[in-house]
C-alpha cells in the first residue's frame, strides 16, 4: 500500500498547502492565467480560493494539474 502512495505526489499535500505554493512561486495573476476563475482573478485570498475549490471538483483538479506541472519543471 505505500508503494501506491510513493508515486503520488499529491499523497500528503492538503489544498491549502497547494494552493499556497503555487501562489508563492507563480504569484495570483500567472496562476489565473492558467487556471481561468474568478477567485484566482478578482481580490484573490487563500480562503476563498480554498472554499471554491473544495466545492468544484473540476477547478481543484485544473489547479492539481498545475501543481504537478510545476513539480515535474523544477525537478
């Protein structure tokens, strides 16, 4: 079972912390460019951000994707 977990590199990172590295390494405005919504574009915040896309399964995983992609360009 931890042979699955090991090759997930999500495994482990709540949303929160996510969302805060993809803010602190490309910044609100870039992150809305890839991820077109509204709490990324207009008076962005962690918490609202947080409450939308624990809601709205289709946005977390347009945002999960760009972690990933973020993770595979700095390796």
């Amino acid at each position: 079972m931890s042979d699955t977990h090991s090759n997930n590199p999500l495994h482990g990172k709540t949303l929160k912390i996510i969302l805060n590295e993809l803010v602190e390494h490309y910044g609100w405005d870039t992150l809305a460019e890839f991820v077109n919504i509204n709490c990324l574009k207009f008076d962005p915040s962690i918490n609202s951000c947080l409450k939308f896309l624990r809601k709205t399964p289709w946005a977390r995983e347009k945002v999960e994707k760009v972690y990933l992609a973020m993770i595979a360009k700095d390796s």
